[in-house]
C-alpha cells in the first residue's frame, strides 16, 4: 500500500521501543538488536535534543540497517492490522 499514511514518515523512538520490546535503563532504553539474534540486550535506543530516534548497536549493525529493519516491521504490521 504505497499511498497509505501511515507507512511513511521516519520511525520515533516510541515505536521503535514499542518494537523491539526495550527496556528503560538510566538514560534511553536498551533491546536486543533486530537485525541479528545474537546481538542480545545490544541495541540502545534514545533520542537526540530535537526529540529524533537514536540507535546504536553495539555488535556493529549500522544505523540504516536498523531503521530499515524497523521499518519494515512496522509498515508490516500496519498492513495487517
């Protein structure tokens, strides 16, 4: 569904913590990484001063490969809903 509304637009920090499952740690959220299953509690989750999504993974998954992972798990579950 390309000109649905809801599947545009860039991924927030709710969704992403919505969808990894995170857990709230001092500062941010810490989740497993959804792009490899091993990479287990390795993912952080903030965001920056203007309010936009930060992710890091500490077993080396780059930024775009996790926003796209997320993404897609998310416009697929718009879908199905």
């Amino acid at each position: 569904m390309p000109g649905h509304p809801k599947l545009r637009g860039p991924l927030t920090v709710k969704e992403a913590v919505k969808l990894t499952k995170a857990r709230k740690v001092d500062k941010g959220w810490r989740a497993n990484c959804p792009c490899d299953p091993d990479h287990k509690d390795l993912l952080k989750i903030d965001k920056n001063s203007e309010g936009a999504l930060l992710v890091y993974c500490h077993g080396r998954c780059s930024f775009y490969l996790i926003t796209r992972t997320l993404r897609e798990q998310r416009d697929q579950s718009l879908i199905c809903a």
